[in-house]
C-alpha cells in the first residue's frame, strides 16, 4: 500500500496536472487572433507605436471576405486615410454582410488624425485615428463582406478574431422531409447517417421553434480529386434567404462510405441557425452548379426534442 505521504504527493502532482490544463484550455478560448481576407488581399503596413500591423484596403466594388468559425467576436478596426495636405476631418462609411443577408451599416465621422500611427510607406499621407466595431458570431461558421459606400476616402481595416467558450449541451439527429436519400458513413466503429442533396433535390426540414437547428454538411469527392473544396449552401424559409454560407473543406482522413469506394467525404462544416418560436419549413440548397452533390445532417439540442 502507499504511504500517506506518497499519496499526496500524486495528489499534489494530478492538482498541478489538472490546474495546468484549465488554464492551457482557458488561454486557448480566449486568445485572439488576427485574420486574412479569402479576397482583395490589399495590405496596407501600419506601425501603431514603432510596431507594424498589417491592415487590408476596403473598396467599394469588390468585397473584402472573412470567413471564420464561431462562436465568437469579430473586431473590426478601421482607419481612414488622410492625403498628405489634407486639413478637414475625415468621414466614411462602411457595409458590412453576416452570411449573405441583412447588409448593414457602420458611419464614421469627424475623424482626427492618428496619434500614435504612421504608414510604413509615408507618401501614403497619414492614418486617421483607430475606429472600430464589433460583429458578434453565433456557433458554425460565418461569412462576412466588407464594402465601402464610397471611395471618397481611402480606408483599411484589421480584423481581429477573438473565440468565446462554447455552451456545452447535448445534441440530437433527426430526419429531413422526404424523399430524402439517405447515405452512411462510417467513422471508427460507428455509422452516421447523412442524407444527400443538390440543387435540383434540396434537404427540407420542418422544426418547431424556438430553438437551434445545427446543419453539419459534407461535399462528396472523387478518389482522384485533391486539395480543398469550396461550396455554397443556402437557408431559405418560403422564398425568403435565411443565410448563404461559404463553406470549404478537405477530404475526410477518417470518415469513408459504406457502399461506395469511389467517393471520399469532405470534412464537416458546421453551420447553425436560430429557430424562432412556431413551426418552420427550411429548404437547403447547394449553389454552386459545377460542384458534385453534397451530404447534409440535421440536429436540435436533446432538451428541445419535445418541440420537434
């Protein structure tokens, strides 16, 4: 048997274990992190206090995209551009889109000057002073465009990521609308069912509200076909659009079809969807038309299975 006092010494050390992974797991949420746009990757070098930062032109033709996993916050810091004899405040105005629907709108006005900022390429003229605002993210993944009013004034912005700890809660998978046709797949030792849809035959669900429909989505790849894909899938209710998600993936290294050898799955891509109270019919759609069909699957938290 052990002695006491070795018993608490392996007590002490699974203590120090145990508070050591908290605060690794606690850091790994909260930290944040800077993100690229997937498009109009225009840099603009800042030194803020002798440090350099990367900030990305906005224009107001071609969006800048951020595409990021939830749940979390989105920092957008902004700075307009003074020209080198530029003497009045700056004012400017920029749109933002949160997965593809409800453009809104964030105006900025009477802007000084930076203090503390200058561009690493002085002919540039002069950063305004920092502006920002914040998008927050619900669970899944999100796209968000960024577009200026107007050109009037030149303005970049930093986008800065910081996750939040996720709700823990049970989930539980439920059946689309028929017809439906049903795929399995295996991961491990244990069997999933997916159901396979396009645009000509979408995934359609009926849902009592409120509460969370979880839509986690697969494309379906050749054996031959390498590198990431990238799809679009669109929520509507009636002929209203929801949501429009851009999603992208990798081929699975560890799911694979029960029947057929001659696909691979795509890594799931989660998205989610608030549902409010009373029933719903929600149709999901793939819209890119050149892609292959994909593999959606449908779920609700266990405590709302009574609204199903």
């Amino acid at each position: 048997m052990l002695k006491f006092a070795e018993m608490k010494k392996i007590l002490l050390a699974l203590l120090v274990i145990m508070s050591f992974n908290y605060m690794t797991i606690a850091q790994s949420v909260s930290k944040s992190r800077s993100l690229k746009p997937t498009n109009y990757v225009k840099s603009i070098a800042t030194l803020i206090s002798g440090n350099s930062r990367k900030y990305y032109s906005l224009s107001a033709t071609t969006a800048s995209v951020i595409t990021v996993q939830g749940p979390g916050k989105l920092i957008v810091n902004t700075r307009g551009r003074y020209a080198p004899a530029q003497k009045d405040m700056i004012n400017y105005e920029i749109l933002y889109t949160l997965d593809g629907v409800n453009q809104k709108s964030k105006p900025f006005t009477a802007i000084g000057r930076s203090k503390d900022a200058t561009y690493v390429n002085g002919a540039l003229g002069v950063p305004g002073a920092l502006k920002a605002f914040e998008i927050n993210l619900g669970r899944g993944s999100h796209t968000i465009e960024f577009k200026l009013k107007d050109e009037k004034i030149p303005v970049a912005v930093r986008y800065v990521f910081k996750p939040v700890k996720d709700k823990k809660q049970e989930w539980i998978a439920f059946s689309p609308l028929t017809p439906s046709e049903p795929v399995e797949l295996i991961a491990g030792e244990s069997t999933t069912n997916y159901y396979r849809f396009s645009a000509a035959k979408p995934l359609k669900v009926t849902i009592i509200g409120p509460t969370e429909l979880r839509i986690l989505t697969r494309a379906e790849n050749h054996v031959g076909m390498k590198g990431r894909i990238h799809y679009r899938i669109q929520v509507k209710e009636a002929n209203n659009v929801l949501s429009t998600f851009q999603l992208s993936s990798n081929r699975s290294e560890t799911a694979y079809y029960k029947e057929n050898k001659s696909l691979v799955p795509g890594k799931a891509c989660e998205v989610d969807i608030i549902v409010p109270t009373g029933s719903h019919t929600y149709t999901i759609i793939p819209l890119d038309e050149d892609k292959n069909t994909v593999l959606g699957r449908l779920l609700i938290p266990k405590k709302d299975v009574k609204l199903k």
